[in-house]
C-alpha cells in the first residue's frame, strides 16, 4: 500500500489561550485541515489545559478545522459523549488507564467520529495491538504527555517502524500520529519511519514562516 499523504496537525496548545479561535482560523488560513486540540485532566497527566466547551466555542466562532482530539485523561469513556458533542471528529483515548478500552473505541464510532488509540513513551507496542482492527489511527507518543515544548524521543523510532509493519502486513489503513517535539528534521524521522501525521505544537507555532513550514510537512 502507498504511504498516506502527510498531514500536519498543529497542536493547539502553543497556540494563544486568550485568543484560540484566532489561533484556529489561522490554522485554517494556510490551508490547513486538521487542528490537534490537547486535553489534560491534572490526573493522568500533571496538567491541566481545557474542555468540551472549548471546542464549541471554536465551532462557534466559525472553525472547520477537523478536531483531532488528544484525550488526555483518566477516565476518558466518561467524556466522549461531551467531546463528540461539542465537535471533535476525532478522539484518540490511552491505553494506560483502566477502563474498557474496545467499548470506548465503539462508543466514539457510534457518535459518530473516527476513533484513535495513544501510547506513551513506556508503553509497548504490544499494548494496542488487540485494537488494530478497530481504530482509525494510533498516536505514538515521542514524549511524555503533559507539556509542550519537549525534546523529541528518537528511541520511539522502533516503536513506529512496529506499528507501521503490522499495518502493512494486516493490510489496514489507520493514520499513524506522533506527538511531541516534533519539528521539520524529527518530522522526517518519523515518516522514514512510518508515521504519516503530525502533531506540531511549539515547531509550528513558533515557526518564523508557517507557509513553508506547511509546505515542507506536506512534501514529506
Ligand atoms: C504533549 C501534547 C502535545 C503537545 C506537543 O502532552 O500531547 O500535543 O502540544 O507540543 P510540542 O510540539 O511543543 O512538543
Ligand atoms: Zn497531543
């Protein structure tokens, strides 16, 4: 199978948090599709960002972006519904917590949106392998969940070309995301290694020139 066309998703968590939805629509000027949207419980993670009513009031102030939503979080089947609701189009829950994974990832195919599953650094592989069949992406994370502006973790690079390979051998079709400290040479790394979406917060934000750094992720 070809690869999948590379898509950048800027985190907006870098973006400005007194004025989000000018972050979005400048998201949406360069022509961009994707909007990644971070949220953090100060449980699962040491920090907290925001919630559901966040992304409805991006819907209201005219976003289209399509919401790619990190649910860092606990108990993420608890919080779904809200998500779906306010406009997410898709949610990505860990596997670390406890709680019924398979029913959460059918539960957001119910309401509607594409389903996704994420493993931190110490997490295997192995983990998420039982729900392969049953998602429309995997995010691999390239640090640990909580905070933007990390260094990416190039010893995650194993962990992609794994789950690249499973998808290439099962002949499955989910995205393959990374997440964290993810610039243009990093952003390289991962798609020699498999990854085909990126999750770009401080890189991008930060960029001096956003159209190239579009452009440059696009030609990946
Ligand atoms: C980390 C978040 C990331 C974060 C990435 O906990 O899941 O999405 O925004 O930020 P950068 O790109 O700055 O590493
Ligand atoms: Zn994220």
């Amino acid at each position: 199978m070809s690869p999948l066309t590379a898509i950048l998703a800027p985190s907006i968590l870098a973006g400005d948090h007194a004025n989000l939805a000018a972050s979005a629509l400048g998201v949406a000027a360069l022509g961009l599709k994707w909007l990644h949207l971070d949220i953090m419980d100060g449980h699962f993670v040491p920090n907290l960002t925001f919630g559901p009513e966040t992304l409805a009031a991006l819907r209201r102030a005219g976003s289209k972006l399509f919401f790619d939503t990190h649910l860092m979080l606990s108990e993420p089947h608890q919080y779904v519904e809200a998500f779906a609701k306010a406009g997410a189009n898709l949610i990505s829950v860990h596997i670390e917590p406890g709680y019924d994974h398979s029913a959460t990832l059918a539960r957001i195919r119910a309401l509607g949106c594409q389903c996704g599953i994420v493993l931190n650094p110490g997490t295997p592989a192995a983990a998420i392998e039982p729900h392969l069949n049953s998602v429309d992406l995997v995010l691999v994370m390239t640090v640990q969940p909580g905070f933007g502006g990390q260094a990416f973790r190039r010893d995650m690079l194993p962990k992609l070309q794994q789950v690249a390979a499973w998808r290439r051998e099962r002949g499955l079709s989910f995205r393959l995301e990374v997440d964290g400290g993810v610039d243009l040479d990093t952003a390289a790394e991962c798609r020699a290694a498999g990854a085909d979406t990126f999750v770009a917060g401080t890189s991008f934000f930060r960029s001096k020139d956003q159209t190239a750094f579009a452009a440059a992720i696009a030609r990946l």
